[in-house]
C-alpha cells in the first residue's frame, strides 16, 4: 500500500485562493509541489511541480523514481496487446518519455508505442488534432508514427494511456480521449496516468468517456480556486502562438514527435544502444570542473534526453539539476521566485521563460536543443546563463 499523507492546505496567491485537499499521496505534497500565480483569465494559478523539471528544478534521481513509480502502476493494470502512450506537449513530453522508458526497463518484452502531442508543423502526416481550450497556445498535432513498427502498434492498439502532469478538470483528457477514439475505434481500454490527480468527482468524468477508464497518479485530492482578477495593468502580453511553418529544416530529428516503439527503444536494442553512444558522445563535448554545481537545461518539447543527460552526470558524482524552458507565462509570488523572458529557439518569436533560475557565478549551466543550429538572435540565453550549448539533432561542438 501507498502512504497516505493526508492534507488539508490554503494558499493565498496574487490572483486568488487554492484550497485543496490531499487525500493520498506516495510522498508528502511539500515534497511534490509547491504554488505559484498565472497570467491567465481562466486559470489564475499554478501546480509548481518539484519533480518535473519544468518550472522548478528538480534532482534527476528524484526525477527517476517518479518515472518508474508512474511505470510500475501501469504495468500492475496488466493491459493486455498494443498499447500506446500518448504525453501532453509541453509540459509532460519529458515525464512521458521517461515512463514509457521505466516500463521497457521493467517489463522488455511489451509492444507499446510512445507518441507527444506537438506544436511544431512538419512535412509528415497528422493522425488528430486536439485543441486544449484553458491553455495560452491551444492547438495540438499528434503524427502519425514514422516507423512501420509504430504504425502497425497504433492501427492495432488495444490500449491507450494518456499522460500529463496533472488532471484537474479532465477536459483535456477527455479532448484527447475522442479524437484518439476517431483515429484508432479499436481501443478497449483508456487509461488517465498523472504525478497529481485533482479531479473533484472521476467518476462523473468516467461518465463522459466513450470508454471505461482507469486513473493512475502518485497524489490524488481535490481543489477550489477563488479567483481574483488582476487589474488590465497587471496582465502583459505574450506571443504564445507560432505561425505553423513546417520545421522539418530545425527539427530533423525524431525524440517522440513521430513515435517511439518498445522494439526501437529497449535495453541493449540497437536504436537504444545508438541512442546511449549519442548521449556519451555529446558529454564528451562538455568542459566540466568536479566540485561546481551543474544546471542542465532542456528546451520547450525536447526534456527526456537532456535529462538522460543530466542524470548521467549525476551517476559520474556531480551535483546536479535539471530544468527546462517553458511557453507558459507565470507571474512570480511564493514557489517561482524569478523569470527570464526570451524569445523560443524554434524561429516563431514566441516568448519563452526560465523560472527560479538565474546567472550565478561558479554554476555549470548546459543548455540542450534539439532543434539544429544556428539559434534565432533573439534566442539570448546562453548568453545571459554564460552556458555551454549542446544540439542533440546536429552537430556542433560545445560552445
């Protein structure tokens, strides 16, 4: 059985009060996240994940027990033939990733495919859009997968798991559920996979699904949120959306955007072999100085192999952390101390920030792209973090 840590907790943020209350939880909340405020009408606050690596850094051993905790709960379902993961762009590509990687480490014989809802336009054949409706950027592409490996596991897929970092209403789900249920009707199984379910009533959700669904997380409560509006001079601007140019010249590599099967990505396979040479060849380019703390940097989609990256690290005896760059605007209060503001390193112009991170002397900062260089002018962060800048999808050495 999972502990309990049963809490009761108010929060007073600039925009106005959470009040939630946890009823399970595999670690205590303090411990998974902390509260932050948000520049948006329709959703004023902020779950600051402290083991997501996303707007807070985060250890990535502690990164790695989520990811095979969230793993083990799948496989203890049992599901039975073709199954696919599908993780929320931006935020959850990284968790995803990393659970679907926990599963083949545990269980290496399972034919699942892993995919991520994007942003990005290419060159390549759309399976379903999705729009996300309470988001500042709302629309999702989900590819169809590039292998004939992933193709053959999604036309024929039994299961389906959709994973983000948390559930609070469940529309999201729900979205992605039907339009999933469009492209592939075989679907017997639906499975809701977060780190924080906050869901007042699943069982009215599971009403609304075509399908029975079973909800897997490592907390589960529920919350109120009393809103207060910002005055009009208090909410900025922000450019949240690209111009859906198809990018297949920056991004010429697949990390999941087009799918990543069992077969692709086990233990001592050949694509995971290639994939552990790459990420050794890479570190190979870093200067680093033992005793320094080490700042890893994922960017916007791309977080599961800056992690890998971060976490070898750790394994060599630095001390490290991992964070990545986000879309989502956050006003600053309690748990986000600081914002860095730039534009993103995909050439939209989209304003992208850095949170709880700032330019600190004796700090090692690596900032891992994979989008091929060169950076847009606008893209100034390594500059501002004097960082040392890897690119996964091309070659270029440390600068």
């Amino acid at each position: 059985m999972s502990p309990s840590f049963a809490e009761v907790k108010t929060i007073d943020l600039p925009t106005g009060r959470l009040a939630l209350e946890v009823h399970r939880s595999d670690w205590p909340l303090a411990e998974l996240c902390g509260f932050s405020a948000r520049y948006n009408k329709a959703r004023g606050y902020l779950f600051v994940s402290k083991v997501l690596g996303k707007h807070y850094p985060a250890r990535p051993e502690a990164m790695e027990r989520v990811y095979g905790r969230l793993g083990a709960r799948l496989l203890a379902l049992k599901l039975s033939g073709p199954t696919v993961l599908v993780a929320m762009a931006e935020t959850a590509t990284g968790l995803g990733h990393g659970v679907f990687d926990a599963v083949q480490r545990q269980r290496p014989t399972l034919d699942w495919l892993f995919l991520h809802t994007t942003r990005y336009a290419l060159n390549h054949p759309v399976a379903f859009r999705l729009t996300e409706d309470h988001c500042h950027a709302r629309e999702h592409l989900v590819y169809e997968p590039l292998s004939e490996e992933g193709k053959g596991i999604l036309g024929a897929a039994r299961n389906v798991v959709f994973i983000d970092d948390e559930m609070s209403s469940g529309d999201t789900m729900l979205h992605l559920g039907r339009a999933f249920l469009r492209r592939v009707p075989g679907v017997r199984r639906m499975v809701l996979a977060s780190i924080k379910c906050w869901l007042d009533s699943p069982s009215r959700l599971r009403e609304n699904f075509p399908l029975p669904v079973e909800i897997v997380s490592l907390l589960e409560g529920n919350f109120s949120f009393t809103p207060i509006p910002l005055p009009e001079s208090e909410m900025p601007e922000f450019k949240s959306e690209g111009d859906w140019r198809q990018k297949d010249d920056i991004l010429p590599a697949n990390f999941g955007r087009l799918g990543l099967t069992s077969g692709e990505c086990l233990p001592g396979s050949a694509g995971a072999r290639a994939a552990e040479a790459r990420l050794r060849q890479l570190r190979d380019k870093l200067s680093l100085e033992r005793g320094k703390p080490v700042l890893v940097l994922g960017t916007g989609e791309f977080a599961y192999l800056p992690y890998r990256l971060a976490r070898l690290l750790e394994e060599e005896g630095f001390r490290v952390t991992f964070q990545s760059t986000t879309r989502t605007p956050v006003k600053p209060c309690l748990d986000i101390a600081r914002a860095l503001r730039f534009a993103d390193n995909y050439h939209d112009g989209i304003d992208n920030f850095l949170y709880n991170v700032s330019p600190e002397p004796g700090r090692q900062t690596i900032i891992c792209y994979e989008t091929r260089p060169p950076l847009p002018p606008g893209h100034d962060l390594p500059r501002i973090l004097g960082a040392q800048t890897l690119f996964f999808g091309g070659e270029t050495g440390a600068d």
